[in-house]
C-alpha cells in the first residue's frame, strides 16, 4: 500500500510556525522541517511491514493465541509488529524513544516532553484479529514536545490507511478527508465501545442514553469508529476505558479532518482513559448526554 503526501494549498496552512507550534519542527542542523518530512517516510515503513506480518496471521491456522494476565488476547504478530516497529526506529536515526503495548516503555502514564517518542499498539482489535474479524489495525503516534504530531492507522483487513500530521490535514489512502456537517444528535449517526459487565450499571446507563439519543446509534469500540469519524461517514465515537497506545493516532486524525476529540471531562489528552470523538457541531451535546 504506497502512502502519498499532499501539501496544502492555502497561504495561511503554509506559513511557518514555531516547534510544537505549528506544522513544523526545527531537526538537528538548526533548519525547519514539516512533521511529514521528518516522520512520514519511518511510519509508512513501519506500516507497510506491520500490514505484511499481520496479513500473514490473519485467518492463519498457526495462529498462537495467548492470554494477558487482564484477560486480554494476544498473538505471534502482535510481539513481531512491535519489535519489527522498535528495530525500524532504531535503524532510522531519528531521536525516538517507543512506548508500546506488548514491550512497555516509560512514562506511559503522562506526556513525554524530554524526548519524542513514538506509541505505538501493534495490533489493535486483537480479539477482532485472532476471530478472523477484518477491523485491526496498527496505530501509530508521534508525540513531540508533549503532543501528537504525526499519527498513521493502517488496516489491511479493510484495505485501508489513514495518516496525519500536525498542521497538514488527514487523508485515506489519499484521499482528504472531513468530518460531516451534521447539527445536531438527534440527527447522527454514532458508535460506542459496548456495555458488557466491564463497566457498572451507571456507566451502562450513561452509554446507552448517548445511543439512544442518536438517530442511530451501533456498538463497535476501537480504532475504526473514530476513523469513521475523521471519514464524515458517522459523527459521533466513543471509547470508555483505554490505554495510550489505543488512542495516540485518533486524536490528531480527526482534528485534521475538522473534528474534535476529548475525553468524557472534556479534556484533550490520550492519557485518561476515554476518548469522544464528533465532528466537533454536536460534540458538547454529546459530552452533555454523557455525564
């Protein structure tokens, strides 16, 4: 799957901005440098091998699956995506530090400001993955200076990549893209990770008000409803309890696209949990509906 890059086309998105500031960052000779420049060429390699050796698993009858000590699944690919991803960072003489699901990292708790780093899930929707379900992907984040200013999902059981990069717009497979114009929530449709015995019954109620307020409204958790934000195909997302490297890439995608991304307080940050993605129009609606 080849990645192309399309700069934009007014003379506000390309003015020059400060690190951290703007769609740029300053690289080690003292010059600037756009986030797709310093990072885009290391993501799409990694993506690219990520989708061979997850491709490969898929739907495989050597297909090892184990469990984590929380009960979760885990396989063969989703340890060889990782380490595949960290050798790759090492090789690319880029100053990155990885934090990711299967091998850890520090700080995984809070935002990395020393270093940047990349946060990357190998294989997100691993149930999905080892059931031969089509929606798994790999997400991958950079985070500079305490924010996210690269991100890429590349899911080949759907045949599809989605990339970012501060200040740059977000694209599928090359296409740009833009969340939908839809008002009001009345009027949406949404996602939902779901309400299994996870979460207590106020919880449980709180989600399915947020459903039941939709015009229609489905439960399929993960990476991909936040994506059919970002697409303009629903206009409403939510994870309930999730980890950073579950969410590194989403935020930036869907605020490329014109969206919004908060947790359930309102913040915009990776790091507690819950993730609300909208098109940004019914975004304090959504929130509202859900305390």
């Amino acid at each position: 799957m080849s990645v192309r890059y399309y700069a934009r086309d007014s003379a506000k998105e390309c003015q020059t901005a400060a690190p951290h500031g703007g769609n740029e960052r300053k690289i080690r000779d003292g010059g600037m440098s756009k986030y797709s420049e310093v990072y885009g060429k290391l993501l799409e390699e990694i993506a690219g091998e990520a989708d061979a050796i997850a491709m490969k698993y898929f739907r495989a009858a050597d297909l090892q699956i184990e469990k984590k000590r929380d009960g979760s699944r885990v396989t063969q690919a989703d340890k060889k995506v990782e380490a595949m991803a960290r050798a790759r960072v090492a090789a690319s003489g880029l100053d990155l530090d990885v934090l990711g699901e299967e091998m850890g990292g520090e700080g995984g708790n809070a935002p990395a400001t020393k270093r940047p780093r990349l946060i990357i899930d190998p294989i997100d929707g691993t149930e999905e993955f080892s059931r031969g379900i089509p929606t798994f992907g790999t997400l991958m984040g950079i985070e500079d200076g305490g924010e996210i200013v690269a991100a890429m999902v590349s899911a080949p059981g759907l045949g599809s990549r989605w990339w970012a990069y501060k200040g740059e717009g977000a694209y599928r497979d090359g296409v740009r893209l833009h969340v939908s114009d839809t008002a009001t929530l009345g009027k949406s449709m949404v996602f939902s990770t779901g309400t299994g015995p996870s979460k207590d019954s106020s919880d449980q109620r709180r989600i399915r008000k947020y459903l039941d307020s939709a015009r229609s409204g489905r439960s399929f958790g993960g990476f991909w409803q936040h994506m059919l934000v970002a697409d303009g195909a629903v206009e409403a997302a939510l994870d309930w309890t999730s980890k950073p490297w579950d969410l590194a890439p989403l935020v930036l995608i869907v605020e490329e696209a014109g969206g919004k991304s908060t947790t359930l307080s309102g913040k915009r940050t990776i790091y507690e949990g819950s993730l609300v993605s909208t098109n940004g129009k019914i975004h304090d609606e959504v929130l509202a509906v859900l305390k």
